[in-house]
C-alpha cells in the first residue's frame, strides 16, 4: 500500500512524492526494513522508465540506499564480493572520464553504476540472511504484481498500455523495455522454481509462468523472446553435458549468419511474419543506422573511450541526423555503447569480470552458462546493461547473486567432482 501511494502522490504531485518516498525510506531504515528497501528501490527504477517524479527521486534513493548498508554500523556486512571481479573495468571507466564531453553528469553515472553493483548484491546476502527463502519468494510475488497491473489495465485503459498497436504495460515507455523486463522475469523465477522446488505450490507455479509468458507474448519484442528461448534451449543441454552445451553454442554462431538470412522465410512458413514484423527484420526497427553509426565513432577513439553516458550525449547531439534516416533512441547494443564509453579496453574488462561471474555461478547450478547466453543475447540489441539507474540492471544484479552467492542455498547444485570420488572411495571401503 505504501508503494502504491508512492505511485499515486508523485503522479499528481510530483514534489511530494518526493518526500514521501524520502520518508519511507527513512521509517524503512529506522524498522531494519533492507527488504523494504530493497523492493522500494526496484519499484522505483521501474517507475522512473515512465514517471517524472521517479526520475527525479531514483538519484536520492542511490545515495540513501548506498549509506544505509556503508554506515550500518555492523548490521549489515559487506560479505558479496561479486563487485571484486569488474574492479578493473571500474578503474578503467573512471580513467575514460578524463575525456568526457560532460564531466559531471559522467562521473555521477560512473559512480552510480559502480555503487549499484557493490550494494545490490550485498542486500540481497544480508537480506536472505534475516529472511531466508520468503525474501526470494516475495520478489517473485513482487515482479508477479507488476505485470499483473499492466494486464488488467488492457481492460480498464487499453491506450495507457499500448504503443503503436504494442502493448508495453502501465511502467514502460517502450514495449521492447517491458520485453526484457519479462525476459528476465522469467529467468528468476526459473531460478526460484528449479533451485527450490518446494517454494510455489503447483498452482502458483502455473500462474506466475503464465502471467510472465503471456506479457512476453503481447509486448511482440523479437529480441526479448528469442532470449528467453535460447536461456531454455541451452538450460537442455547444460543439463545434459556442460561440454554439450558449449559446443552448441559455438555452432549457433558459426551458422548465425546462415540462420539470420533464412529467418523471414522461417516465420513466413510459420505464419508469423506479422507478429515478429517481418517488414523491419533487415532493418532491426532502425538499429542498423544506429549500428553504423556508434561504429563510424568508434573508430575516432578506438582503446579508450570518452566516459560513461558519453554513447547517451553523443546520440543527443545527433538526433536530428539520426530521425531523418530513420532511426531514434541510443545505440541499442550494449557492446557498442561499452565500446564508445570506455573504449576496446574497457569492453575487454568488462566482458571479462561479466563472464567469469557466470562461471562462478556455474559451480553453484547448471543453470548459469543458460542464463549468461540468454543476457549475452540481448544486450546485442539493447544498450539497458550499461546503465545503473533503470528497471533492468537491478533485476539482473539480483538474479546473478541469487546464482552465484555461495550464501544462498540452492538444492539444483553442481555436484563436486571430488566430492563425489571421495564417497566412491569411501562406499568402496566400506
């Protein structure tokens, strides 16, 4: 209730709401509410996609979230090291700004997006520590109620929730974001369901699976669809033979190219070539301009790049150019806008803290490397990874903690090799 009227006020009356949400964080601080905290802030980086006041407060909330676990006072431990392994890629960002077309505003976001990856990881360790699974159950109820929103307004006020024929919910601006809001959706709660599978009842199960799906489904976003796809094609063959699953990875880029020019055909066979809008699959709905583009600068500052948000100012500045070609928005692929902030270098750095999280990861469950194809995937159509402060990141950042923290029980483990020759020996003697 608290959160809707965090909603409600700030809708209406943006600089109350303001206060309102500064408030609540404090009570929440005062109550030892972290999980509150914690859910207040992902309800209001996904507010902010679409809401002024959310904007306006989403800065506050960073600063107010970051103090709360830094000052207090042993309450809450620094224990997820997770942050460790993008070190390099942080240091090297903050180099970059050196050559930033807007300092201020670049150092704020480099900041922002370094804090957002030590903090997020640490809430999520120290609230399953005082919760336990009802912490993980209540964000997979809280995302549920998101979507559930959005649907029921497709009755209620069908013009709020659609966009050019394309239904993006009650919190996106852009079908595609609500898209990946789905896609990642359904990747934790597969995580949920599979690593504890006494969590839901079967019911429940059905029911958030199907909410999920069917806002996937409806938002018509290519990219986020085929993302969740390839995370259950891969979730097969991890569970067959990891080596298995790599080698398939491998062959699917290999044949990509031949995949991608048959594609049109495919769906036209299928009958699908309506709803996968077949008319702007050569074109990616303007994200080969966009492509040229960030490519055509990349090549002015090749190794090093010019500071985080650089991508967002340079895309600013040439809007006019880019409208009349046909293309609007940022760079829409997040290895490109890695590649113009922080150059050859800093994507390098940040590939390399990326991957091995996930390998990581997939010591504590055979659903990792599935889950790191399906993310790589779709960040080569979407720019939302490199930015902090939206609906995205943090949901990611909770899934990859949820996979990796050794802290976090998980009963769809991989199995020590060791372990298991050392009870071979130990059944033998006996």
């Amino acid at each position: 209730m608290l959160l809707l009227s965090w909603w409600i006020v700030g809708s209406y009356a943006p600089f109350a709401g303001v206060v309102l949400v500064v408030l609540s964080l404090i009570y929440f601080r005062q109550n030892d509410s972290n999980e509150e905290i914690l859910i207040g802030f992902m309800y209001i980086l996904l507010l902010s996609d679409r809401f002024i006041f959310a904007g306006d407060v989403k800065d506050i909330y960073m600063i107010l979230f970051s103090l709360f676990l830094f000052m207090s006072g042993g309450r809450m431990q620094l224990t997820n090291k997770f942050y460790l392994r993008y070190i390099p890629f942080f240091i090297f960002a903050l180099f970059c700004l050196l050559f930033s077309l807007s300092f201020s505003s670049a150092f704020q976001k480099t900041i922002s997006y370094i804090l957002l990856f030590i903090t997020v990881p640490n809430y999520v360790e120290n609230i399953y520590r005082e919760s336990g699974r009802d912490f993980l159950k209540n964000i997979a109820y809280y995302i549920t109620i998101t979507l559930v929103i959005g649907l029921l307004l497709i009755f209620f006020s069908p013009a709020m929730v659609h966009l050019e024929g394309r239904y993006r919910g009650v919190f996106f601006i852009n079908p595609n974001g609500l898209g990946l809001y789905c896609m990642l959706a359904f990747l934790l709660f597969y995580v949920l369901v599979e690593s504890y599978p006494d969590m839901f009842e079967r019911r429940e199960k059905i029911i958030i699976f199907a909410i999920i799906l069917l806002s996937l489904y409806l938002t018509r976003s290519r990219n986020s669809l085929v993302a969740a796809i390839i995370f259950f094609l891969f979730r097969y063959f991890y569970k067959i033979s990891p080596f298995l699953g790599f080698v398939i990875f491998v062959i699917i880029l290999v044949l990509y190219q031949l995949v991608l020019e048959d594609f049109p055909l495919m769906l036209a066979y299928l009958g699908l070539e309506e709803y996968f809008r077949i008319d702007t699959l050569s074109t990616g709905s303007g994200r080969v301009i966009a492509w040229n583009f960030a490519w055509k600068h990349i090549e002015e500052n090749f190794f090093v790049g010019r500071g985080i948000s650089y991508t967002e100012v340079l895309y600013k500045l040439n809007y006019n150019y880019l409208a009349n070609l046909g293309h609007q928005g940022n760079a829409h692929n997040s290895y490109l806008t890695l590649w113009l902030d922080t150059g050859l270098i800093g994507l390098v750095l940040y590939l390399f803290g990326f991957i091995s999280v996930f390998i990581k990861a997939a010591s504590q469950t055979r659903l990792a490397m599935p889950i790191m194809y399906a993310v790589l995937f779709s960040i080569f159509f979407e720019s939302w990874l490199t930015a902090s402060l939206n609906p995205l990141t943090i949901v990611f950042l909770v899934l990859v903690t949820i996979i990796g923290s050794e802290s976090i029980e998980k009963t769809d483990t991989v199995d020590d090799p060791v372990d298991e020759i050392s009870e071979d020996v130990v059944i033998a003697e006996n």
